[in-house]
C-alpha cells in the first residue's frame, strides 16, 4: 500500500477524510453482524439448513480473507486511491444483487465479493490516517476514532439487522448500498491521490516471526469460537424460545457492547501490563464461557446460562483485542508492519471460515449442540494454551488502542 501521498492534508481536509474512512469502517463492521439474526429467517424462507445457511457468514470472511494477502500488491499496481473507490462501487453493487437475488448461491457470493472488498477498504483506511495525521497526538486521536467505530459497527449491526429483518431480510442485504454510494461520493472529494510506496518484505519472510504466529493463532481461535458460538446461540434461541429478531438482537448485545465501550481506552491495558497478560486473560474468559454453555447445552434459561456466556465472551476481546493488535507487530519495522497487518487478519479471518462450517455441520448433523460446542471448547482451549506461552512482554510505554 502507499505509505505516503502526493500532499499532506490540511487539518479541515484530514477531518472530512477521518469522517469519510470511519464511515466506511462502520459499514465493514455493520457487515460482519448484519446478517446473524436474520440467518433464521433466511433458512425458513428457503428451507435452508444451518450448515447451509452459515455459509452467509463463512462468506464474508472468506472474501476478507482471501483478498487480504493480495491487496498490497492491487494497491501498489493501482493505487491506493483507485483500489479503495473502486472496492466501495463493487460493494455497491454487491449489495444490490444479494437484496435481489432469488437463489442461494448468489446470496453467498454476494457476501463473498462484499468481504473481498473490505479486505481492501478497512487496511487502506489506516494506511490513509497514517499517511495525512502527524506523528503524535493527532495521529493517536485519529486512530483511536477510527477503531472505535469500527468497534461500534458489530453493534450496529445487530441493531440494524433486529430492525430490518422483520420488514424481509432482503433489507440486510439492500440497505448498505445507499450507505457506501455517499460513501463514495465523499471519498471522491476528500481521499488524495497516491504518492510514493516504499518495498515491502514479502509474507514469507514474516511466517517465523513468533509473536505474530501467536497472535494470529489466539486471534483465529477467539474469532472462530465467537462467531460459532454467536450462530450456535442464534439458532437455540430461535428454535427454543421463539423470541422475535429485535428481541434476539438484543439478547446478543452483551457480547459485543463491551468491546465498543471500551475500545477507546483498551490499549491502557497493554500499556500498563503488557500484551501477555491480557490475552491470556481474554482467552481463559472465553473459553469459561464456553465451558459454561457445554455444561449445560439444553437447559437453563437465558438469564442463567446464555447471558454469562455472552458476557464472558465479550469480556475476552475487551482484554485481549488490542494486545493482540500490538503483540502482532511488536519489535517489527514500520516497513514489516505492512506486510505483518494483512498476514494477522488473514488468520483472523480463517477462523470463522474453519470453525462456522464444522460447527453448523455438528449441529445439524451431530444430534443436538454438544458436539458442536465440544469443538468449540477444544478450539478455545487450543487458543488459551497458545495465548499462556512464549515470553513474558514488558509494559508498552505510551501505547494506544490499535
């Protein structure tokens, strides 16, 4: 990606662009969530099973994940500029023919290209910040409001798809399409043309780097384990209590209000303790959670055994989301973060795109969630057991939210 631009933006001009990248940041966020609660309805309006259905969200990461290796290279052929409008059109419509498509497989590859094409705009996002804000306290401010939008979206998207679903779920698909044309639009007036690239080291070079293949590796297990549990507690919550898509909305929230409350100070906490501590902490709160629904995988009520397990699963990424983030390009040059950004979010990403699968294969195939959740409870344990070795990492000096 370009590292620097043609001119430095003025101060009003860094302004509407922060403005224009947290819009879209939203919109990437909103993508990942949107379509969760209306899977119900999906599968009942086109006599989908679970395994099917999921792969509405195994698509989206998917596209994210495959494009993310390759879009240094479109960036640095094409530009920054032109490769980030150009993802926005197609996401554009993308949108259109998902909310208008009659079968399946369009559905999904509409997901697809829509993840594709945040693979492209959410890192030329901070590649842009980085390249118009001035090292310090600007720079940190405006970083810090770019995550947390970005943090927000997830939320957003619960909320927004509780709303939609009951009008057709058609609107899930539809309604990000005016929303990134604006987008567009302003990203016209207010994104600069690129300017010089420095070379980067290729991803190969990077694959030993430890800390950041331990990062990847918790990353991928808590997002995995996540988005299954989310899936897995969507569907129990549906089929067993019949409760409406806002009121199903709202029952998952505590998963992921934590994180947007906190992201805009989240990165105190590696900066006091570390990066080690953490993430560690996060991932045994998550993999408490799961052991708490495997306990009881049938029974209890929301109140008694889903909400506890939804909170603890939010309270990991509250601990461990930006300790990941700077353990990954910890002790890496400014010219290997580039290349070390794009390799942790792949093994994000690839996460959902093991787990969801496998685990809507067991719950609709392995007779009743246990199965499923043994798998998720494994993967959990495989991601704290990661998370505890390697060395110990000292406080982080002035550290912010990534």
């Amino acid at each position: 990606m370009a590292e620097t631009l043609v001119t430095p933006a003025r101060k009003d001009h860094g302004g509407r662009m922060l403005f224009v990248l947290s819009g879209n940041m939203v919109l990437d966020a909103v993508e990942v969530s949107v379509v969760l609660v209306a899977l119900p309805s999906i599968a009942a309006d086109l006599r989908l099973s679970i395994w099917t259905v999921q792969w509405l969200m195994t698509g989206f990461a998917l596209g994210f994940a495959a494009v993310l290796l390759i879009g240094p290279r479109l960036t640095a052929r094409w530009g920054l500029r032109r490769c980030y409008l150009v993802a926005l059109l197609v996401f554009t419509l993308a949108s259109v023919a998902g909310g208008l498509g009659d079968t399946l497989w369009l559905l999904i590859a509409s997901r697809v290209v829509k993840g594709g094409c945040a693979a492209l705009t959410a890192p030329a996002g901070l590649t842009l910040i980085g390249a118009t804000f001035p090292q310090g306290p600007r720079l940190r401010r405006a970083v810090s409001v770019y995550s947390l939008f970005g943090a927000c979206g997830f939320t957003l998207g619960l909320l927004l798809s509780g709303v939609l679903t009951p009008l057709s779920w058609r609107w899930t698909f539809l309604f990000p399409a005016p929303v990134a044309l604006v987008l567009l639009v302003g990203g016209l007036r207010v994104i600069p043309s690129d300017g010089g690239r420095s070379a980067r080291r290729p991803v190969s070079a990077l694959v030993r780097h430890r800390a950041l293949l331990r990062s990847a590796l918790v990353a991928a297990s808590l997002n995995g384990t996540y988005a299954s549990l989310l899936l897995l507690i969507t569907f129990r919550v549906t089929g067993q209590f019949g409760w409406a898509p806002w009121q199903l909305a709202l029952a998952l929230l505590p998963a992921c209000v934590p994180l947007a409350g906190s992201a805009a100070f989240a990165g105190r906490l590696s900066a006091r303790f570390g990066t080690r501590g953490p993430i560690a902490a996060g991932a045994a709160a998550a993999f408490a959670g799961q052991l708490l629904l495997l306990l009881r995988p049938t029974t209890g009520s929301y109140a008694t055994v889903l909400l506890p397990t939804l909170l603890l699963v939010g309270a990991a990424f509250v601990l461990a989301f930006a300790a990941l983030n700077l353990q990954a390009t910890q002790g890496l040059s400014p010219q290997d973060r580039g290349s070390a950004v794009p390799l942790y979010q792949t093994g994000v990403q690839l996460g959902g795109v093991v787990m969801l699968p496998l685990v809507a294969a067991l719950l609709t195939h392995g007779g009743g969630p246990r199965p499923a959740l043994l798998v998720i409870a494994l993967a959990g344990a495989a991601g704290l057991a990661v998370a505890l070795t390697g060395p110990r990492s000292p406080s982080i000096p002035g550290s912010q939210p990534t």
